[in-house]
C-alpha cells in the first residue's frame, strides 16, 4: 500500500480516535448519581476580569458519593463561584457556609435516569455520526487518489480498511454507551 494511503487510514483512526475520547469526556459530565469532580469542568468563573475555570481559583474533593466541596483560594471568590454553578445550568444547588461550597447530588428518580439515558444516547449519536463524516471524508480522499492514478485493486482494499476501523469505532461508541446506561440506571 502507498504511503499516501497509509496517512490517510491512520489519519481517519486518529481523527476516529478522537471523536471516542470527546464522547468519554462528555458522558462523564452526564452525572448518574455518584459525585464526580469532572461535573463542574467547563464551569468558569470571572476572576480579576478574566473567564477562569473553577479548579484554578479552588480545590475541588468529593466529600462522599453524593457531595462534591469546592474550597476557594480567596474568601471573595465564593459568591462569584456560586453565581457559575448556578447560570451553568448543571441542575445542582450550591450550598455556601462562608468557607466552602458544597453541591449535593440528589438521589435520581427513574423519570429522571431516562433522560439521562436519552442524553446519554444523543452524545453517543453525535459521536457515531463524526466517525462516519471522518470515513466518507477518508474514501473521498482515497478515490480522489484512485483518479491520480491508483488501481481499483488497491483503492477497493484501502476502502475496505477504512469500513473496518470505522465498524470498530462504531461498536466501541455503542460499549461506551452501554456501560454509562448501565452506571445511569443502576440504583
């Protein structure tokens, strides 16, 4: 097989590769009853004039299973922290005693467990649809090759390549689902 069609199947598995990791990364935000620090990642906050994200102006611990504790550096920053938590949208309360701010998971009711599923489902979908927009972009690239003069043989082969590594990453996307709905609906 060329070099050229070499760069494209790892390119595609890479790219592939990616697309598994940001649907890992935004399943765990999808929390399912257990604390987990990575549920505030993407919340910033507005320190001394610029958007900071809140683990660089606090410590953040997981008190037990339902109670996540933010501590912040600065006093001061407890109201601005609160204010995040809150206009992000998370569905949790923060509960401030002046020192610390604490986020209590409520237990979740099966009405809710199913939505979390659906998002759950709809993360997995945007992933499955990225690894197929990376595939056709790839046998694009490899009929393009095929114009400049690359046999049907060795184009047929590499396509079928590309069909396996994307088969692959398509079941690794449906496992990945499976087990968060399984973490979701475990009470």
């Amino acid at each position: 097989m060329s070099e050229e069609l070499e760069m494209i199947i790892e390119d595609a598995e890479a790219s592939m590769k990616k697309a598994i990791g940001f649907l890992e990364v935004e399943l765990v935000k999808i929390r399912a009853g257990k604390a987990n620090p990575n549920m505030i990642d993407g919340i910033t906050v507005e320190y001394y004039g610029a958007p900071t994200p809140i683990s660089q102006v606090a410590n953040i611990n997981i008190m037990d299973a339902r109670t996540i504790s933010i501590q912040p550096w600065e006093k001061s920053m407890i109201q601005s922290i609160e204010r995040a938590i809150i206009a992000s949208n998370i569905g949790l309360n923060p509960q401030n005693d002046g020192a610390n701010i604490r986020l209590y998971l409520p237990p979740l009711t099966e009405e809710r467990r199913r939505e979390l599923v659906k998002k759950s489902s709809a993360e997995g979908e945007q992933s499955k649809i990225a690894i197929r927009n990376i595939r056709r972009e790839a046998i694009e690239q490899v009929k393009k090759l095929q114009k400049d003069g690359l046999s049907e043989d060795v184009a047929k082969d590499a396509e079928k390549d590309i069909q396996e590594i994307t088969d692959r990453y398509i079941i690794l996307v449906e496992r990945t689902l499976a087990a968060k709905e399984k973490e979701i609906m475990s009470i």
